[in-house]
C-alpha cells in the first residue's frame, strides 16, 4: 500500500525515472547492463563454457562438499549424544535433511526460527543438507547469500523480520529500482533476461524483482555485493562444509494443454452418462489422459541445476543460457536470484484450487453462512478450480535441446524439441523429492503450509513407491487425517483401542479408514448437488468451531524394507522401544508442524500471517520466530533420540560388515594354506 503522503506526481516521477532506465537508449541502465563488457569478478563464468551432464549420479562438486560435511559433523556429532568423539566414525553419522514448506513470508519465518533453534541446541550442525519451496528458498536466499552479515540462522532472521516491515508495493521499493547503486543491483536479473533468447519478461520475474528489493538488499548499504544474487555464490559456506548444502525447488509441468481440455471434457461426460458402455470407455480414456498429466520436479543447488526424471544437469553459473546438443550456445551471465526468487515463491501460478486453500484460514473470520457457502462453491467446482492457473509459469532457455535420445528412459518424447522450459512452485508442499536419490537417513520436515498435511504424506509415499524404495513410512502408520472431522466428540483424540485418530494401526484399519473418508466425502458432494448460481446459504448450524490440530509438536516416524514390519508394527517412534527402533532401517521422517506455542507466546496464532502478506510487523515476525524456536527446542528429546538409533544400526552393520570381511579373509587364507 502506497504512504498516504505521497502524491500521483511523486508516483508518476518515479515511474518516468524507472521506464528511462529501462529503456534501449544510449546512457540507460539498460545499455549499460546488457551493451557494456560484463564485470569478470562479479561473472567470472562469462569466461567459461557449459556442458550438460547426463545420469543419476551426484556431482562432484556435492559429492566432494558430503565428505567435508561429514569431517565437520564427527565432532557435532559426539557433542549431541554426548560420546568421546573417538567413538564416532564419519562412515556411521546419519544423513540428516531439514525440508521446509510453503507458505511466503509465514514460512520463511518458521525455518528461520527453526534453524535457529537448531543451530543452538547442536542438532544444525549434523545436518548434510537443507531444502524448501516457496518461502523456505526465501530464506536460505538470506542465509547463504551473506545479505544478512554473516551466514548464521540468527543474523539471518534479524535481517528477515527488519526488512519485511515494510511491503515490497512501498515507494521505498520504486527508489530502490531508480537510484544507485541498488538500481543496476536489482534490476540487472530481469534486464539480461528481457534481453535473452526469450527476450520475455514475465510477472513472475516482477514479482521476484519486487521481493528481493526488500529480502536481498542489506540494511548496511556498504555490504551491497552483486554476487549475493548468484546461486553459484552460495558455495563459498558450502564447499568447506561449514553449512549444509542448500536445494531449491521448482516444477515443470509437461502436459500440453490439449490434454487438459480433453480430460476435463471427459470428466463432465463421466459425470453426465447414464449409459453404462459409454461411462466404461469415458473411464477408459480417463485413465490414459491421467497417466499423460506429468510435473517434473527439478533441483536448484549452488552446484547444479536439473532433474533426476530425465538425468539431465547443468552447472547453476549457466542457467538462463540457450543450450544446443548438451552444449552451451553463448557465455551469457548467470541468471540473478532475483529471478529465481520469484520461481520459487511463484504460487499464484497456482491453481484457483490451491488460492483458495491457502486463504480458506481467513476466511473463517466471515459470518457462517457466507463461510460456508463458499466452501460448498469450492467443494463441488473443486476439478474446474484445479485447472485454471491465473498465471503463467516463468519460461527459461531448454538446456535439453537437441539431446534426443540421450536422457532418462521414460523422459517426456518432445521436451528436447522445445525452445523453452517453463517453471513453478512444486504442488507438493514439503520437499521430500530430492532426498529420495540421497540415501537420507532422516528428514525434519517443518510444516507451516496451509494445506491439509497428510496429502504431504500420501504424495511422499506415492513418488518413493515411484522410485522403488521399500525404507520409507508407509501404509498403515501414516496419519490417516492430520485434521479431525467435525463429528469426533474424543476429547483425548484417542479411540477405544488406545490408538490414536488421525492414525491406523493395522493395514485393515487404514483400508477402512481410507473407504470411511471417500464415502462421507462423497455423500457431502452428493447433498451438495445443484446450480451454483442459484444455491442459497446453509443455516449457521451447518458449521461448527474448527478443532484444534491433533498432532503434537513433533511426530516421528521410521520406515522399514522388512515387508512384515511395515504392514504390522506402528512406525511411530512413540510406540517403539530401543529393541524395536534399532531393527527398522528405513528412512526417519520427523515432522514438525507450525503450531501455536501457549507456553512460549500466549495468544498468539502463527496463521495470522498469511501466505499473501507483503509485509509483517516486527512484533509479528519476532512472535512467529519464537513459536518456531520454541517448537524445535520441545522436538529435540525425539530427535536426538532417533539419532542416536540410526548412529547405533549403521555402526553394528559397518562393524558386521568388516568382521565379515576378516572372517572371509582368513578363510581364504587358511585354504590357501592347506592346500
């Protein structure tokens, strides 16, 4: 919102000012941004060429950073569970990943505060790696860029909550784009892209523009440094392994949009058929449109860029170059954060669907019948709502142009035709993806998204069942329904047999479970048939208060690849003891929701920052990063208990291993001696 002092002149000024710097004359910051020789110690990777490397495999680069990490972890290591460091060898530490949600400048704030409180309790420094979306990659924009001072999670969040207080709609913003030095700072990332092989600038460039004039220019104009915009920058914290390594995420959606129309004309036939042959060849060609609807999920790391479903990668210095047969076209420089900014958090290129799950929270504030009659409107247009995206994904160069042939088996057959690859925000709200191809041990996954959080859990399970992985969580011990229906009157939140409500504690259960949920859904659709246009508002009884979150501050839970453990042993780490929870080998997920913390801040509801806001009061943001510290420190108990459990199993198999080995060997040579 503009400051009520100023005038449409000052306004109109401004904008005089910022169209002349944009323009292609002579003498614009235009001209001398995309005309003038670039700054070789700024984008020293004008100098280099790219080649896109193609497998499954880790980069050298990442590869080289683990081994640095796990020197720097032996020591954290011993400190957290309290053990001589000689006990610890580098080869038994947990891989451990903090994943974060979206969910904006809400978000941003819970990892902040998260990473803070694990920064002083010890468990950060024992992290290998770190991933978000959304607002999540914000934040580890201010940690690993240096904006903030130093790469700490503490300097990191005084420097988050100082600059959002102001809005990135402010006239502040509008004089950061037309003066220097913050001008060419801001504005060189959507200069070189307008003037790039796309030569398209989009309102997800704007938008991210706009929001880094207020995450990534430092209070201390002195320590303004173009290189805090570089992804590849990032590494100076992450080769030495002094901080995990960062992954950022985006998708690609690669369903033409002749396919979109087609399923959705299926769906109304399906919906309108009174003939059984034709509701049967409806649903045949449902399941064939379905099975082309594809997001690729592509990692941004300060080491590469790609994807792992079509094995194709490229060094994060050469995004935004025109790449032709796995080689780079032109040296161009390296795409500004301030572009990727607004990839990331690029959830309005999100359904209408998913705009009105993030805004559902406030909207409860409306009187009931309005509530509620909106969430029937919601309910029963929910597919038409799915496909509409107010705004387009941002496109950059296809660095897999030309390579037919030559990717993953299974990539999509035109995308090394295309000219263009166009990215979003991932639908899938916490980033388990990028840890399925790492051999994590353990994800600490922090949850302040909006969403309704077991469809993380389902979408999770679905792409490591995908991938062919047996160690993850799965079937009857995940949550069932993280939130509870309306009509469980159990104040404990427990059923008869001690188990709790939102999980199943036998395959049978989550079968029935699942059957009870669509059925009730469906009978809910079937009362709420009829013409939008011509229903009226239910009665205020029709709603009821929502409950409280059934989950507490932090759920654990640990896979197993024995087939019998996971279909009938609960996977909670509750409900194992040391016996039990050394035998399972999967992957640890422990999750930690964004809840409000009575202890540590009375009265206040972290959901009161919404997804949307542009800006958050300093009182705001220093409540919101105390619920998150507070939630972490209350986690840690659980934490470092299922870590010293992975520790344990991996350091009796390494010792089994090797006494294997020796027994083996002398084996050998007592054969050898005999005969």
């Amino acid at each position: 919102m503009w400051p009520t002092a100023s005038t449409i002149k000052d306004i109109q000024d401004r904008l005089s000012a910022l169209l002349l710097e944009l323009g292609l004359g002579p003498g614009s910051l235009y001209d001398e941004v995309v005309h003038q020789p670039p700054d070789l110690a700024v984008h020293p990777e004008c100098e280099w060429d790219a080649e896109v490397r193609l497998g499954e495999d880790l980069s050298i680069g990442e590869r080289a950073f683990l081994g640095e990490r796990r020197r720097r972890m032996r020591g954290a290591f011993a400190r957290l569970m309290g053990v001589p460091v000689e006990e610890v060898d580098e080869r038994d530490l947990p891989i451990v990943a903090m994943a974060g949600s979206g969910g904006g400048f809400r978000a941003m704030l819970n990892t902040l505060g998260s990473l803070s409180a694990a920064g002083d309790l010890g468990v950060l420094d024992c992290v290998a790696y770190t991933a978000g979306v959304s607002g999540i990659c914000w934040a580890l924009g201010i940690l690993y860029s240096g904006v903030a001072g130093d790469c700490t999670p503490h300097k990191a969040a005084a420097h988050a909550a100082d600059r959002i207080t102001k809005s990135y709609l402010d006239m502040d913003t509008l004089d950061a784009l037309i003066n220097p030095p913050t001008n060419k700072y801001l504005l060189d990332g959507i200069l070189r892209k307008a003037a790039g092989v796309t030569g398209t600038v989009s309102l997800v460039d704007l938008y991210g523009t706009l929001l880094s004039s207020r995450l990534y220019v430092p209070s201390d104009m002195t320590r303004l440094d173009p290189r805090h915009l570089s992804l590849h920058f990032f590494r100076r914290h992450v080769d030495s392994g002094e901080l995990p390594m960062p992954i950022m995420s985006a998708i690609q959606h690669v369903t033409p949009p002749d396919k979109v129309e087609a399923l959705h004309a299926v769906e109304v036939g399906q919906a309108t058929s009174v003939d059984e042959d034709r509701a049967s060849l409806l649903g045949s060609e449902h399941t064939q449109l379905t099975q082309s609807i594809r997001w690729l999920w592509y990692e941004f790391t300060p080491y590469e860029v790609g994807c792992d479903e079509i094995g194709a990668w490229i060094p994060s210095w050469a995004l935004g170059r025109p790449f032709m047969n796995g080689k780079n076209v032109d040296r161009r420089a390296e795409l500004s954060f301030t572009i990727l900014a607004g990839i990331f958090g690029s959830a309005f290129c999100a359904s209408l669907k998913h705009y009105f799950r993030e805004v559902e929270p406030m909207l409860r504030v409306l009187p009931t019948q309005l509530y509620a009659w909106l969430e029937d409107i919601s309910t029963e247009n929910e597919h038409d709502l799915g496909l509409i995206h107010p705004v387009l994904p941002n496109q950059l160069p296809n660095f897999v142009r030309g390579l037919v042939g030559q990717l993953r088996y299974g990539s999509p057959r035109d995308i090394t035709e295309q000219d263009t690859l166009s990215f979003m925000a991932p639908e899938l709200n916490i980033p388990y993806y990028p840890f399925l191809r790492r051999n994590v041990d353990c994800i600490i996954a922090l949850d302040a998204s909006a969403d309704s959080h077991d469809l993380w859990f389902t979408r999770a399970e679905e792409l490591a069942a995908k991938r062919g992985l047996r160690t993850w969580p799965r079937g009857a011990t995940w949550p069932a329904r993280v939130r509870p229906s309306e009509d469980e009157d159990d104040e404990e939140g427990t059923s008869a047999s001690g188990v709790p409500q939102y999980e199943a504690s036998t395959p049978d259960a989550a079968n029935r479970k699942l059957a009870e949920t669509q059925q009730s859904e469906l009978a809910r659709q079937t009362d709420r048939q009829g013409s939008t246009e011509q229903r009226d508002m239910p009665r205020a009884q029709e709603r009821t208060t929502p409950r409280a979150h059934p989950l507490s501050t932090c759920e654990v839970w640990i896979g197993s690849s024995r087939t019998a453990d996971a279909d009938k042993v609960s996977a909670r780490l509750d409900d194992l003891d040391e016996a039990a929870l050394l035998e399972r080998d999967g992957i640890a997920v422990v999750y930690i929701p964004l809840v409000p913390n009575e202890r540590r801040v009375p009265g206040f509801d972290p959901f009161a920052v919404s997804t949307w806001r542009r800006e958050v009061s300093r009182e705001e943001s220093e409540q919101l990063l105390r619920v998150a510290e507070a939630n972490f420190e209350e986690s840690r108990e659980k934490i470092v208990r299922l870590l010293r459990a992975v520790w344990m199993r991996k350091r009796t198999e390494r010792r089994r291993r090797e006494w294997e080995e020796r027994l083996a060997h002398i084996r050998d040579r007592l054969h050898d001696h005999i005969h």
